[in-house]
C-alpha cells in the first residue's frame, strides 16, 4: 500500500518540474533537493530527469526563452538567416543569456511549425514565416 | 484529390464552442457506441481495417482488443500528441481545429476497453493548444458525456522520442523518458503496469467516423492493407506548405506536385528524420502501408539540394535525439552522424561508405525501439539512390 503511494507521488515528478520551471525559468538546485526530499526520491533521480529534457533547464536563463527552430523543413526556408539575425540584434549566440537576462536564445528541433517555415518560438508563442527584417519588431514584444 | 475524412470538420466548426460540434453530428458516434457492447465496438474498429497513423501501422481493433481483454480493473488510453517527427504539424493542425473529434474518439476508446481514466500527451512545443485543449475536455464534459472517463492532459518536456509509445508512458510516470524493453507490451503493462492502449491523435480522429458511418463505409477507402484516408504535412521546397488529405494509395505525385505544388523535385523525405528517402523517379509511387507512409511527413528537396547534407542534418538530429537507454542507437547515430560530417567536409572515403553499411544493418536489427531500427534509413536510401552526391564529396579530397 505505501508502495503505490509512493509511486503515485513519483508520477508526480515531471509536473512539479514543469511547474518549478514555469515559476522561476528554470529549476534550481534548491528545487532539485526539495523534490527529493518530498518525493523519497534521489538527488541523482530528479536531476536525472530535469536534464533529461530539453525543455526544463538546471540553469538560470533569461526572462524570455528564445527557440529557433533547426530542423530540416525550417533549414530548406533560410533558417540559418534568422538565427544569424537573432544572433546579431541581441550580440549572443545560441546557449546564452544577454547581460539584462532579457532574452537566453536557443537552437531547437522541430517544434510542428514546417508549414510556416522559418519559424521559432517566444516563450510559448509561436512566432511563423520569419525574415530577418521581422526579427527587430518580434523581440520588441517581449520585456 | 483532397478527401477530408478526418478533417472534415476542420475551418468548420468553432474549436472553442461545443455548440458547433454537436451541429455536426458531434458525439453521435459516442452515442451509438455506448448503445452497443464494447466487445461491438471494438468488432467495428477491427473491421474496419484502420491502422495507426503515428507510423507504425499497428491494426488498431487488435491493440483494443488485447487491452480490452487483458486482466485488471485499471486500464488507461492514452492520446498520443506528442508530434515531433521532423516536418510533422498534422496533429497541431487537428487539435487546433477540432479538438473534440479527439475527444470523442478517447471517450469511445474507453468504453471499449473498460478504462475510466485517459491522458493526452502534449508535446511542449504545442503549449500553446493546452489551454484549447483543456477548455473543449472541459465543455464535453459539462455535456455529459465523459460520465464514463477522466481525460486528462499531460504536457511532455521537450524530447522526441517521447513520441515513442514506451518512453512516453515513462515520461507520464515522471521519470526519464527511455524506451522499456519489450514483451510486455502496453496492452497487457503499460502505464504503471496496468493495459493501456496509445492511440495517435489522428487514430483516434478516425474514431468518431467510423463508429457514425459504419466500418464497411470506410473500408471502401483505400487499398487492401491501407484502410481509410491519411493526413499529410507538407513542406520544404513546395509552393503550399500544409496538411492535405488523402485517400491512401493516392500517388505521391498528386500530394506533392498537385495539392503542394512542388516543381523541379529531386526527392522526397516521407516519415520525417527516420523516413524513406524517394527519389523523383519513384514520384508515382502510391501512399500506402505497403508502400511508403510513416506518420505522414512529406519534405521536398528540389534539384539544388544535396542529398549528402540532408542526410547529415537528418543524422545530427537524431544524435541528439537517441534516448541513450541502447548502444547500437546511442552510438550508432552520434558514429553515423561524425561519418556524414566528415563526408561533408570532403573527407569522406569508400571505407566510410562500407563501414556505414554495416553499422545500419547492426542498428536494425538490434535497437531496442523504432528510432535506433529506422535511424539508418536515411542512409541507406540515399546511398542507394543518391551515390553521386556522396561521389562529389569523395573527390573533392
């Protein structure tokens, strides 16, 4: 009986995760250990999990999480150019964070968006057939 | 010729208001279903020939009926939306459009194999249809009509092979998404042990179809192994990138040339990064199980394209995909990925060519699931039918 009680607490874990990366942009260290402790889980288990997504990060980022996507479809329409313009409108490359935190930029695979190729995602909005000269008046949006 | 079967309902109906979904024969299906025994319903799917669209093609009457008749009093349906096959948005398409139809096809899955609790897995990508999603579960409910079944969405983390059927009942439980080894499968021990059946949104899109129009009406469509209609998405070097629907066994050449207009075509990707590579000269060839199909990812390379850096992107992708839980997966595609890289850095050699062989029929055979099985397709169908691109590569040197 505690077994299953247990394990229903388990099935919990990507939930919290998701919702400790929903609150704070990431999962912190903190996090990690509290949800061990609650859970009756290992340290090891839970990062094992907040790593093992691409979606939930064990390190601070920025307030908006830019996503272009590198997959094929949006690589055929030019992709590369918005990476290159996203890349030179904030002066960061893709696995950082700008010195404000206001944006981190990401290379991502393909998020279902191919018929609005190039595309990318803001945070959860997704942002379709993107040229470089859209690029400036997209990241106005987001503070 | 487009035949929206699935789809039918999609730009018609108001995706926010159950209203408009009841005005077209909305859970008429759900009705008729809960009139008949689920042994009935279950007969009607069988007999209707349908198979799942996720790719893998399994009969689906069959998985119910394993589940339906496996012990336990706990059993789950799980509504796979978790489309991250590379140049696949059919799915996105369907629950943004026509969430209910999904809805109502759970709602029936349930019945038939005596589950009271359902979950949608929705890929992260897709966060945001969550609150869509949840607001039509929420409205079909009010009606009365998930007397019978708890549906309740689950969003997945960012990783692709949480498509695969295994790993995301993992990723439900909370934990690392990898692949299970397999006997048992879902039917008999799926999620936390318990049968489960995981059906893909556009499966169980058919559903609500085929329990209103009867299984002799759709097994009319198709050809004899491919039942019904398929839903595609299209993109790359078209002029219309989108989702089209088809009858199966519906030439390539109509979806690509006709519907999305493509010109100039060199080959075609169908199934996304673990799919077959056709050249233009096999454009004829019919959709179909038999033939060519997957979950229905069609990306077109025009003649400026190189077929050696497509398959390179197409390797990367899946290196970073693998789940890690196998070695022949695991080290296959990151060995399958450097050897393409190399090639194109024009280092590429013949022995290259011999050992990426050999690595592809080890992967095949001996990858735990469909990713690490049909990871060397790309490979191999582009040294079958592409040699010339690797040659220029080669000789560059």
């Amino acid at each position: 009986m505690k077994r299953a009680g247990r394990n229903g607490d388990k099935g919990k874990l990507l939930v919290l995760l998701e919702a400790a990366q929903a609150k704070s942009a990431h999962v912190s260290r903190d996090t990690i250990t509290e949800l061990a402790e609650s859970l009756e889980l290992s340290i090891g288990e839970v990062y094992g999990v907040a790593s093992f997504y691409s979606f939930l990060a064990t390190e601070p980022r920025g307030r908006n999480i830019i996503r272009i996507c590198k997959s094929l479809p949006c690589l055929l329409k030019n992709a590369q150019v918005i990476i290159d313009s996203v890349r030179k409108e904030l002066g960061i490359k893709p696995g950082e964070t700008t010195a404000d935190g206001r944006f981190s930029f990401e290379l991502t695979n393909c998020i279902g968006a191919c018929d609005k190729a190039p595309a990318m995602m803001i945070n959860s909005d997704v942002h379709g057939d993107l040229t470089p000269k859209k690029i400036a008046k997209i990241l106005e949006a987001y503070k | 010729m487009e035949k929206r079967v699935v789809l039918k309902n999609c730009g018609v109906i108001d995706p926010k208001d159950i209203a408009s979904y009841l005005a077209v024969d909305g859970f008429e299906a759900l009705k008729k279903a809960l009139k008949l025994t689920s042994q009935q319903v279950i007969d009607e799917v069988k007999a209707s020939g349908l198979r799942g669209r996720g790719g893998a093609g399994f009969p689906c009457g069959l998985k119910w009926e394993l589940a339906s008749k496996a012990k336990g009093a706990e059993k789950y349906v799980i509504g796979n939306a978790d489309e991250g096959e590379v140049g696949t948005f059919k799915d996105r398409y369907i629950l943004e459009n026509d969430p209910f139809s999904l809805i109502e096809g759970i709602a029936i899955a349930g019945y038939a194999i005596g589950a009271k609790k359902a979950f949608i897995y929705l890929r992260a990508e897709y966060h945001f249809l969550l609150d869509l999603v949840n607001n039509a579960i929420a409205q079909v409910k009010k009606k009365g009509f998930l007397a019978h079944l708890d549906i309740e969405v689950r969003e997945g983390a960012g990783a692709y092979v949480c498509g695969e059927e295994s790993a995301l009942m993992d990723s439900i439980e909370g934990k690392r998404g990898e692949v299970r080894y397999r006997p048992p499968f879902p039917p008999t021990s799926g999620l936390w042990g318990k049968p489960t059946i995981i059906n893909n949104v556009e499966t169980l899109t058919n559903i609500p179809r085929i329990m209103l129009n009867g299984a002799g009406w759709f097994a009319k469509m198709g050809t004899e192994k491919s039942k019904g209609t398929k839903v595609f998405s299209v993109s790359g070097d078209v002029a219309k990138p989108g989702v089209y629907e088809l009858e199966l066994g519906s030439p390539l050449r109509e979806l690509v040339e006709k519907l999305a207009k493509a010109e100039r075509v060199k080959a075609v990707q169908i199934g996304g990064a673990t799919g077959r590579i056709i050249p233009y000269a096999m454009i004829d060839a019919p959709l179909s199980f038999e033939s060519v199909l997957g979950a229905g990812a069609i990306t077109v390379f025009d003649e400026t394209r190189d077929i050696v850096d497509i398959v390179e992107k197409t390797m990367e992708f899946l290196a970073e995909e693998s789940c890690g839980k196998c070695t022949p997966c695991r080290e296959g595609t990151e060995v399958m990925a450097e050897t393409m890289e190399r090639f194109m850095r024009g280092e590429g050699t013949n022995k290259d060519i011999r050992v990426l062989k050999e690595l592809a029929e080890t992967m095949m055979l001996s990858s735990l699931c469909g990713l690490g099985q049909a990871a060397p397709i790309p490979v191999v169908d582009s040294l079958e039918h592409f040699r010339g691109d690797y040659d220029n590569h080669i000789r560059q040197k």
